[in-house]
C-alpha cells in the first residue's frame, strides 16, 4: 500500500545515497551490540551465534556504506548535502529502537527477533522499489538472506532458552517497542505543539510590547542628561 511513497522516498539519488549511508551506521551498531552480547552470555551456543550474528551485522554496515559512498561520488558536487531523509516513514532495517544488552538471552532473544522480523519486512519493501537500481537491490536482496535468518535462530533460541514463558518474552518486547514508538510520536506532536504556540506568542503577545517600548523611547529625552544634585553625591562607595 506504501510502495508509491517508498518508490518517491527512494527516487531521488541524493536521499537514497545517505539513507545507505545511515543504514550502514545503525548495522555496524547493531553488530557492536552483539559483540557485546556475545561477551556477556553464559551459553555457549548462543555465543556462537551472536558472533555469526554481529559479522553478519558489520558486513551489513559495510555494504551500505560502500554502496552510499559509490552514489554519493556520481551527485554532482554543489549537490551532495544532508536534506529530507524521511527517516520515520523510511527507517533503517532494524529500526529506532537500540539494542539493549543487559545479559539477560531470553529478553535479548525476543527483542532480536522482532527488531530483525521488521528490517526483514522493510528491506522486502525497499528491494522491490529499488529494481532499477541494480546494484543497491542486489545488496538489500543479501542482507534480506541474513535478516531471515536472524529472525528464525532469534525465535528458535528463544524457544530454547524459555520453553515456558518464550510467548509472554515476545509479547513484553511487543508491547516494549509499541510504548517506545508512542514516545517517538509524543515527543514529535509535542515539539510540533511548543513550535506552534511559540509562533503565536511571538505575533500576538510580542507586538504590543514592542509598540509600548517604541512608545516609551519617543518619550525619551535624547543625549545626555544631567544628574539630579540629590544623586549627584560622593563616589567613594559603591551604592
Ligand atoms: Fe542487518
Ligand atoms: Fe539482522
């Protein structure tokens, strides 16, 4: 349904350039969040994959990077500057939300599978309104592989580490993104808010100040004027 508005997000060679630009930063995050998560797990298996996971993630990084760089080179040079990126309708893969590695697997496992179902979603999106850029769609089309694949190890470990309680780990990360993204908005409608009642202060509330201080300075004598004798008193102190 959103595939008009992606194909005009991505039309333009300048944003597309340094959204991959900043896609490659949020993976190289993401991978450097693993490598951390890798360091602090107690099982060995899911040390294992946390490191294929954090590769997986910088190579991501990499790619992206490569790939901005490379159309950032044929813009014309008075071009190349950071305009509208439509980040909140066009987010990077795994989205706003950052990885949070505590040390505890099953709530990372969770929280894993549904930031990387997501960027396996969008990526699904931006591949298919990218297909006359051959090579970019060939690069979402690889990372696509590996975000399915993330997505699937992040829900059968999860499975694994909490038998019992993996449903009610993934609804609690549900509900965790849902309460960040409604942060995100709040804070977005309060800023629109406290922006538009500045604007309206500053042309209603504003002007009749102005036209008293106008006022007041005409009543003004101008140049110096002499100082009364009863102020007119000793300089040795202060007041
Ligand atoms: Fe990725
Ligand atoms: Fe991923």
């Amino acid at each position: 349904m959103l595939e008009p508005l992606h194909r005009w997000i991505w039309r333009d060679p300048e944003r597309r350039a340094h959204k991959l630009l900043r896609f490659g930063d949020t993976e190289t995050d993401g991978g450097r969040d693993l490598v951390r998560a890798a360091e602090l797990t107690s099982d060995p298996l899911l040390r294992r994959l946390y490191l294929v996971h954090a590769e997986d993630e910088l190579r991501h990084g990499e790619m992206f990077r490569r790939r901005g760089a490379e159309l950032l080179r044929t813009l014309p040079p008075n071009l190349s500057k950071d305009g509208f990126q439509a980040d909140w309708l066009a987010p990077s893969g795994h989205g706003a939300d950052d990885l949070s590695v505590d040390g505890r697997d099953d709530v990372l496992l969770a929280f894993l599978h549904l930031s990387e179902k997501a960027a396996a979603s969008r990526f699904t999106v931006y591949h298919g309104v990218l297909r006359d850029d051959a090579p970019t769609c060939a690069i979402f089309e690889e990372i696509l592989r590996d975000e399915t694949f993330h997505m699937n190890y992040a829900l059968t470990q999860l499975a694994r580490v909490s038998p019992e309680h993996h449903q009610q780990r993934l609804w609690r990360a549900r509900l965790g993104r849902l309460w960040k993204a409604y942060l995100r908005l709040a804070t977005a409608i309060t800023g629109l808010i406290g922006g538009l009642i500045l604007t309206i202060q500053y042309f209603v509330i504003l002007p009749p100040f102005a036209w008293l201080a106008k006022r007041a300075e005409r009543r003004e004598p101008t140049g110096w004027s002499p100082v009364s004798p009863a102020r007119n008193g000793s300089l040795k102190r202060q007041y």
